[in-house]
C-alpha cells in the first residue's frame, strides 16, 4: 500500500536522478513484502510489518535500502555492508546497479524474520 507521505518524500527530498531507484525499489518493496505498510518512520521511507522491515534514505549520491535485522541475513549475494548489531544496508548509485534478485532475497528473509 503506497502512503501520499512516501510520495510526498520522493517528490520533495529525493533528487530528480534517484526517483528511478526509489520507484524501482517501492515496486520490488510491493512485490515481495506486499503485507507491509509503507510509512515514514524516522524521516525516510520505510516498510512495516510487525516491526520495520526496511528503510530508504536519500542523499546527493545514491540511495541506501537498510533492512532492520539485516545482521541476520544470510547474505549469499554479498552487498549487504554494515558493522552494527542489528541493520545491514545496500548503497544503490544508479537504477542500473539494483540487483533485484538479491534484493529480492533480503526483502523475503526480512518478512520471514518479522512473521517468526
């Protein structure tokens, strides 16, 4: 579900060259965590199930997908960075670099770590 804040956000605070990646990344969001609830939370676009899945945030050179129990991923994929107990993030420069199966993957591993 998309919630008039997000797009408000994207419209507002995202530059024109990142709208692509968010909107790749709100479609990949939908996909696959389609039970999540699509917020502001902590200034950024975020999804919710029982907990925050995941949170995008903006800046001048790229995007960053953080996943909230990214610490507890299996990452087969590689692209997670991070050093926290608890979040895990992917820098997304350009829509090109989006790897949507691996992605695919965190976004799944997130809900499972939210239903269990």
């Amino acid at each position: 579900m998309s919630d008039e804040a997000v797009d408000e956000y994207v419209r507002t605070r995202v530059a024109p060259a990142h709208r692509p990646t968010v909107a790749a990344l709100r479609d990949l969001m939908k996909q696959h965590a389609p039970e999540a609830r699509e917020v502001i939370a902590y200034g950024s676009p975020a999804w919710r199930g029982d907990k925050n899945l995941a949170i995008i945030s903006a800046s001048t050179t790229h995007i960053t997908l953080a996943f909230d129990r990214g610490a507890e991923f299996a990452d087969a994929h590689g692209l997670l960075e991070g050093v926290g107990k608890k979040t895990r993030h992917v820098k997304i420069k350009k829509l090109e670099d989006i790897d949507p199966d691996a992605l695919r993957d965190y976004i799944t591993q997130a809900v499972e770590l939210d239903r269990g």
